[in-house]
C-alpha cells in the first residue's frame, strides 16, 4: 500500500502555474479529495498532511526544497515514519507523455527529471511508484527547459486538470496497495475522443479551380 504520496514541483507564486508544477497541481487535488489540509513543517521541508482513507492512513508531502533537492523532503518524512521506498508514490510531470494522459510505473530510471534524480539519491534506490502526469514535449531537445518552466496553453492545462481528476478516482486502490487495480485505473481513464464532423451533405457543384488547386495532398 502507498503510505506517502508526493507531488514535485517549485516553490514560489512565479512557478506555480508551469508545466514543472503538475506534481504539485496532483497533490493540491488530493488534499482537497481527503480534504486534507497542507501545512508547512520545517523538520521534512515541505508542505503536509496526515489523511486517512476506508481505514487507511497516509502522508501528504510537498517538498519546498525547490525541484532539485526534492529527496531532502522526502527521504526525511520516509525515514521518520519508517515508510519503505515501495510504499512511496511521486507524481511528477512527463515530457515523454501527451496532456491529458498519466500513467502509474514502479521503479527504472529518473530518465533526467531532476527530482526524480535528487529522490533515487536520498533513497538509496529507484524502487519507489511515480504517477507520470503528461505535460508533452516542445519537439526540440534544447527547448525543454524553457518548455516545463512556462505555462502551459489553456487547452493544455484544461487537458492535465482533467486528467488529474481522473486519477484520483484510483486513490482507494492506491491506499490499499491494489496497485494492479489502480494501474488499469488510471490508465484506461483517458479522455474522450472528439467525434468527426458529419459529412456534408452531396452535392452536384463543382468547386471553383483555384480551391480545387489549394486543397492538400492526401497521403
């Protein structure tokens, strides 16, 4: 069972609202869900709670180490409670998956997230769970910080709040450690595709030439 949930981002009013933040964006969601309020407590330097679900009790955390020092609150919470690294789940942002999608892994390479990178470091070990929450890819390697330290477009924040929202619907498999469960969960809840426009009606009218002529290639 997962015994602390952990949500990555900066601290601070300027990164709140970028692409780096949709760890913290997740946690904030939970709180609210277990209606579980976040206090600052100096001695894991971070943001907690304490919530408790069908019987189950878990922590809240939000490190305010700022992204690259995320393992110096998190392994000091883990190792006060005694909470083992397989009882652990990081939600981060994923560059590697679209908005709107997320999916649950255990284990395996930081893959460069710099908070990730600080976790396995501080923990000894990469065997912790991850909820990779999609904020995309720019397309071009050089363009990636830029891209998580920005905003993103409304229609892509839209995209990572509703996929938020689905997530938290596998929360009760996650404090049981149905994590079978959980992983189909979270990622069959995917959004609705948008159905194709109805065919116009048929016609007998010619196009004019010059439309004709600026219509793509169809592959």
């Amino acid at each position: 069972m997962i015994k602390l949930f952990v949500g990555l981002g900066n601290p601070g009013t300027e990164y709140e609202a970028t692409r780096h933040n949709a760890g913290f964006w997740w946690l904030d969601a939970l709180a609210h869900e277990l209606k579980a309020p976040l206090s600052l407590d100096r001695s894991y330097h971070g943001q907690v709670a304490r919530a408790t679900l069908n019987g189950q009790t878990g922590w809240l955390l939000k490190p305010m180490t700022f992204m690259n020092l995320s393992g110096k609150s998190v392994a000091a919470l883990a190792r006060f409670f005694k909470i083992a690294p397989e009882e652990i789940l990081v939600a981060h942002d994923e560059l590697d998956i679209l908005p709107g999608q997320a999916k649950l892994k255990f284990g395996g390479s930081h893959a460069g997230h710099n908070g990730l990178r600080d976790i396995h470091a501080q923990l000894g070990t990469p065997d912790y769970w991850r909820l990779r929450i999609g904020i995309g890819h720019p397309g071009v390697k050089a363009e990636v910080i830029n891209w998580v330290l920005k905003k993103p477009s409304q229609e892509h924040r839209t995209a990572i709040e509703d996929c938020i929202a689905r997530c938290l619907k596998a929360v009760p498999e996650l404090f049981s450690g149905e994590m079978e469960k959980a992983t189909m969960l979270i990622h069959t809840s995917r959004p609705e595709r948008p159905k194709p426009p109805r065919p116009a009606a048929a016609t007998t009218a010619l196009l004019p030439s010059e439309a004709v002529t600026n219509l793509p290639k169809q592959n």
